[in-house]
C-alpha cells in the first residue's frame, strides 16, 4: 500500500459511510482495482439489495472485503484473527499468498465458515475474501469494523467503474448512491481470483493483474489454470466474469489481429461509419487505406500490459460515449502478464453492442 496517498474524504463523510452500511444501506468506494459496491457482508437485507441494485443473478457470489490489523508491515502482518471468522480452514499456502500480496488486488476463495450468510455466497459452501490496497477501502473497512461485500460497482454484464464520476453515471436515476471519491483506480481491471477452496491445489478463477508467475516467484505456491476438472459436477456460475458476456459496452468492440485492421473493418461492410481504432503506442499510425464508407479516427493505447489495464475500462467508457459505431482494438500479445486484458477485452467484445446488452444486464 503507498503510504503517501491519504484518503480525499473527511472523516465526516466517512463516519457517513460506516452508519450508511450499519444501517443496511449501500456506499460505493473505491479499491485501487475497481470501484466497489459495498454492503454489510453480515445484513441479509442489504445484501439482497446488491443484488437488485446491479440486476445481478442470485447465484453469482459477491467477494467479502477486509481491513488489515491497525498497524501492520508486510512481512510481520497477521491475517490469521482477520479471515478466522469467515473460513473453516487456513492452509500454509493461504497464509503464504495472504503474507506476499495483502492488503492487494488478489481475492482468495476458501471453504466458508457456517455463519458465513448463503445470501453472500450464492448458495456455495465457498467464500471470496479480498483486503483492498486502497487507504479509502481501508480507512472505511477499519471503521465499520465488519466485513463488507463489495461487488463491481456496475450494473451487471457493463463495465467495471474506475472513477467516482463512472459509478454516479452507472447509477443515475436508479438510486441515489452514496458514493466515496478516492480518484481513479490505480489497477484498472478486477482482481486476481485464486480458489485455495479444494485444499490440494490452488486454481486460477480469474486473471488480474497479479499473474500466477508473480505467485510462484514471491511465495512458491504453485497455481493451476482452471480446467475441465475444476468445472466438474460444478454447475453454478463460481465467478461472473466467467460469464462469455461481460464487462460490455454498449457499442460494438472488436479485435483485430496485428496488421489486419482492415479485415475487421470488412466484417461491418455498410452499416458502419464511425470507427475507433485503438493502435499500439509503438506505432504511430497503422497506415492503412481508409475505405470510402468507414470513417475511422485511432487513438493510442499502451503497449506496457499494466498501464494497458489501469485505463482499460476508461477508455471502453469515454468510447462508449462518443457515438462510434464500432470500436477496433489490437488482439493483445501472447504472456501471462496479459492474461487479465486479454480476458476481458474478449468478454467485453462478446457482450459489446446495443443488442445484446438486454441479455447480459438483466
Ligand atoms: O477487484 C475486485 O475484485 C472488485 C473490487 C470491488 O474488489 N470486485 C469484484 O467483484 O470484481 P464482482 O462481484 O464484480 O466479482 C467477484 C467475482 C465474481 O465473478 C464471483 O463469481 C467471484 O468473484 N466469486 C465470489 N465468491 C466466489 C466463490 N465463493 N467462489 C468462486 N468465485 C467467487
Ligand atoms: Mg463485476
């Protein structure tokens, strides 16, 4: 966690927060990955009201957000008392990953303690547990002094929020949303999901920006990708996002493969006429012949997989808005590091345009 960055809201407007959430209603704040729309992970109630808010299917389980212990240094840190109350059993391997990467965008899934509301979990004997980086969370998890379960802070199926003014936005006219405004979200893209849950070995449930290689190097733990196994007898959706159809603007998204802007383009031969061709920064331009019908404008994405990611679904956003009829991105590069962009990019294309927004949002 940098410890220079101080949280941007007086602590009137946090003490607001904490009783908004004792009193079962919903405070949205910011995680250095997402934005997050949290509630009192103890408060049936308010739990259901996630559900409503985002439109989101009662199977899909919601990650339990915690503080770290008031005074704490990554290598003496004790997150033993922090997850007891909320899991059955801590492996070695827990321990160590907690150790290496909390408080941080990594969410572990472990088998649940009893008390642990079935409301939160969809029904699942599982739990996700997640201690953000971000001083804000921080500050208001420390104070509320509970646990809070924070989903995405979209409706369900759109893209995650990475600012103050995108859940405002998300959120217009549907409810009037208490929201915390701790800048934009260092990260960009959700967290990195590993399932220790089965006891012998730990899986990859979703990419993020802590890479399975990342895991290995600091702890030595080994993670799996999930596979045909792993789904076995499994029919409930465990993660959302593993949903094809995800994280979807509204407007077309495409990707295109190195040098083959124009084969994209092909694929929308009339109808569209605005285009929005995001190019590597190492290329200045593609250099490709315009056609006549397609009015296209490219604009410069990074080509460092981290900065890619922090303004990922920014750019998707500020796109979303402009009134293009198809947005192209480049295919992103083989590497682990990837993965995560990759990920969502391909979902984001999947669930993109105005028709199938109704199926991925209701
Ligand atoms: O970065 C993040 O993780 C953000 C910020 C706000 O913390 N939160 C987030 O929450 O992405 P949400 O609800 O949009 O995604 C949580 C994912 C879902 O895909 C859900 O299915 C999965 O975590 N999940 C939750 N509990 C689980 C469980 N017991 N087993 C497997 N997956 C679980
Ligand atoms: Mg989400």
């Amino acid at each position: 966690m940098p410890s220079d960055s101080k949280p941007s809201q007086s602590t009137e407007v946090i003490h607001e927060a904490v009783q908004t959430l004792r009193d079962g209603g919903l405070v949205a704040f910011p995680t250095e990955t997402v934005y997050g729309l949290g509630a009192d992970a103890r408060n049936v109630d308010a739990i259901k009201k996630i559900f409503t808010t985002k439109g989101r299917p009662a199977t899909h389980p919601l990650i339990v957000h915690l503080a770290a212990p008031d005074r704490f240094d990554q290598l003496q840190v004790d997150w033993v008392p922090v997850v007891a109350p909320w899991v059955r059993d801590l492996s070695e391997e827990a321990l160590q990953l907690m150790n290496a990467f909390w408080p941080g965008p990594l969410t572990l899934v472990f088998k649940k303690d009893k008390s642990v509301l079935p409301e939160l979990t969809g029904g699942q004997d599982t739990v996700a547990i997640r201690a953000p980086a971000h001083p804000l969370a921080q500050e208001l998890l420390r104070k509320f002094k509970g646990g809070v379960v924070a989903p995405s802070a979209n409706r369900f199926g759109k893209v995650s929020p990475t600012s103050a003014a995108d859940v405002r936005h998300e959120f217009e006219g549907i409810l009037d949303l208490m929201v915390l405004d701790g800048g934009d979200c260092e990260v960009g893209i959700e967290s990195t999901i590993v399932d220790l849950s089965s006891g012998d070995r730990a899986v990859l449930l979703r990419p993020g920006a802590i890479t399975p290689k990342e895991i290995f190097d600091k702890t030595g733990v080994k993670v799996f990708q999930a596979g045909e196994d792993f789904q076995k007898g499994d029919v409930l959706p465990r993660v959302s996002g593993s949903l094809k159809a995800h994280y979807a603007p509204t407007t077309p998204l495409r990707l295109y493969a190195p040098g083959r802007v124009l084969d994209a383009l092909t694929e929308f031969p009339d109808t569209k006429s605005r285009v929005a061709v995001a190019v590597w920064d190492a290329e200045s331009s593609l250099g490709y012949d315009g056609r006549p019908s397609v009015s296209t404008a490219e604009f410069v994405v990074s080509s460092d997989s981290t900065s890619f990611a922090s303004k990922l679904y920014r750019t998707l956003r500020d796109l979303d808005q402009q009134g293009w009829d198809l947005i192209l991105f480049p295919e992103p590069p083989a590497g682990e590091e990837w993965d995560g962009v990759r990920d969502r990019l391909q979902r984001a294309c999947f669930g993109s345009g105005p028709s199938s927004s109704s199926h991925s949002s209701n």
